[in-house]
C-alpha cells in the first residue's frame, strides 16, 4: 500500500490502524523479518529430505539487475498474486524487471519465443515459470549459455536451471488428498469423486496427481471420472459440465482454484451445493471467498507471493554470488474454515487493487 507524502502524520496513523483492524497483519515484506521457508537437503530433488529455515533475505541489491520474468499466464488470481510478489521485491530491492506471460499451459511456442527474445539484450538473468516440464528445455539450455535461469513455482528439468523457488507439487496434492482421507477413511461409506488436475503436459499436475491419489490409497474415496485441461475459467465450466453429465452421482469436485471457483457457480445454478463438495489444491482469491463462505472445504496454500518475492531475490543472490540455497520454497499450510482468519492474504494474494504489472524500471 502507498500513501501520498502530502497526508498527515494523524492520517497515516489512523490509516494504519484501520488497516490493521481491517485486514490483519501487514504482508511479510512490510517488515522485513526472516521468511519460513523449506529447503531440500538434495537440490531439485523433492524426494530428498527437507527441513524448515528462518530465511533472511537481501537488503537491497548491488546494483540495478536487469530480470526478466516469465508466465505461463496471468488468467487467474494466483499468478497475479505472484507478479505482484515479484513487483514489490523488484522495487524493494532496486532493480528493473520485465514481464511476459504466454497465455495459457498450451501455449509452448509462444513461451519459447517471449523468453527468447526477452534475454536477447539488456537482460542479466532469466526467472521462469514455465508451461511444461521439459518442453523449455532445449531452449533454457541455450540460454543459460549467457545468462543465469531461476525457475519458479513449476517444477522444470534441471537442465540449465541455476536455481528454484517452488514448492513439493506432490505435497500440494498429497495435503488436499489426506484432508479428503481423514473425512472418509478407509472401511467408512464410500464416496466418488471427480478429479481435475489440470493441463497434462504442465510442470506441476502430474507431481499434484501422484500427491493426490496416493494420499487416498487408504481411504474409502474413488476418483470416478478425471478430466485434464487448461487452467483457463471457461475450460473448466466445461469441464465440470462434462464431468457431472457423465457421473452425476459424484460427491465431490477436487481440482485446480479455478475449477474450484468456477464449480461454486456451477453447483449453485443447478441447486447441488449442498450434496457435493468442493476441494481445491491451491489456492486463489476465489478459493479464500470459497472457504470463508462454506462453499469450498479446504485447500493448501503456497504462499504465491512468497514464491515471487522469493524468485526475484534468488535471482539477485544468484547475480551477486550470494547464493547459498539453491532450491527453497515456503513452508505449504492447509487452509479450511478452522484457520482461515488466521492465515489471512497477506503471503498468499495479491490486493483487490492491484493490476498485472509489466515493467518495473
């Protein structure tokens, strides 16, 4: 939040204090403490060992770096949140960001030619987010021949990639997936369930799904129809449409935020929201309404604007020699109607007032 030099001290103070009664605690990059990160004892390997870190980040930057960044999109809530987080980090810490964003999970080529021509002068390093897991590859590899590559939030082959800021897509799903297997363990009455991952070819469903369906291998819940798409809102109208003509005696829909969101809109229309349920595995501004209103039951965040921040300051410790963690993320916590005040939006989303930011000189 700004204010104009031109308010009084009282105003400001009553601002403030408004603020806080309001919306809870200021976000974390207001204060400046350690950020409660995880690390992985094997770099890139979310298999390996981790533990939790009090995490000091930079004070400022050497000098005014020159990042670009790259979206898979910025169609929905949670990679708004991470601009955002990238924005503020930018600025804080004194250097030139340039975003771009390639529309969609099945836009490839279009990723490939943004990333392409927004290193190819004045750009000191690459923070990417990419569409697929290995499709990139090729390309970050001829890349990292000039300039460093930091990959965020999606898993990517290591190829090439100097750091990551992310977290365990498998514990992402495996969190949402136990929640489901505590309500309806194993030998308890059986319930289905339509399951949509999201698109198949994306750096994070197939680690989301492992997560999922192994956390459920001990309860009495079956997925019943599965449906793979883009993450776009229209997609998954559709999606969820198709899913309910197929097996209209589902119990409950578990997928990505934006199914999640759109699946509160398509149950109300048809009067099942009280008979079937709503799961996400991340969470959005839509998900946060969802849960504070009972309509969605739960979902684990990752703190997207931690994960911004986090990608821009690795990107900075990489530049500067500084970095001493290649790969950390935040810590992931569950969220339903229990802690949901508690843990608020400020790491996880971005403000109501905020618009996607391109170019931080």
């Amino acid at each position: 939040m700004r204010y104009q030099q031109t308010r009084s001290p009282h105003f400001l103070g009553a601002l403030f204090l408004f603020f806080l009664l309001i919306k809870g605690p200021l976000p974390a990059f207001a204060e400046e403490k350690p950020w409660l990160l995880e690390t992985w004892e094997r770099p890139f390997d979310y298999t390996s060992p981790s533990r939790t870190i009090h995490y000091a980040p930079l004070a400022s930057a050497s000098k005014k770096w020159r990042i670009c960044a790259s979206y898979p999109h910025l169609k929905d809530s949670y990679w708004l949140s991470v601009n955002y987080g990238m924005v503020e980090e930018a600025r804080r810490l004194g250097v030139a960001l340039r975003v771009v964003e390639a529309g969609g999970y099945p836009n490839l080529s279009r990723q490939i030619s943004q990333i392409q021509e927004c290193t190819a002068r004045n750009t000191d390093i690459l923070v990417i987010g990419s569409v697929s897991f290995k499709g990139v590859t090729p390309t970050i590899k001829d890349i990292a021949k000039r300039i460093p590559v930091v990959a965020v939030v999606n898993d990517i082959a290591d190829d090439g990639i100097t750091a990551k800021t992310g977290v365990s897509w498998i514990s992402m799903g495996k969190r949402i997936g136990e929640f489901l297997a505590r309500a309806h363990p194993q030998g308890s009455a059986p319930v289905k369930v339509a399951w949509f991952p999201g698109p198949k070819a994306s750096g994070w469903v197939p680690f989301v799904e492992e997560g999922f369906k192994s956390a459920l291998a001990d309860s009495s819940a079956e997925i019943v129809v599965t449906k793979y798409g883009d993450t776009g809102k229209e997609i998954q109208l559709i999606l969820i449409e198709e899913a309910l003509e197929e097996r209209p005696d589902v119990d409950y829909l578990v997928g990505s935020a934006v199914t999640a969101g759109a699946a509160v809109s398509v149950l109300r229309a048809k009067g099942l929201s009280n008979r079937i349920k709503i799961l996400a595995d991340y969470f959005t501004h839509a998900v946060y309404r969802g849960i504070k209103r009972g309509k969605i039951l739960a979902a684990p965040t990752d703190f997207a604007i931690v994960q911004g921040r986090l990608g821009i300051e690795q990107a900075v410790r990489v530049l500067e020699g500084k970095l001493s963690l290649k790969h950390v993320g935040p810590a992931i916590t569950l969220v339903d109607s229990n802690n949901v005040n508690e843990i608020g939006t400020g790491q996880s989303l971005a403000p109501a007032t905020f618009s996607p930011t391109f170019i931080i000189e």
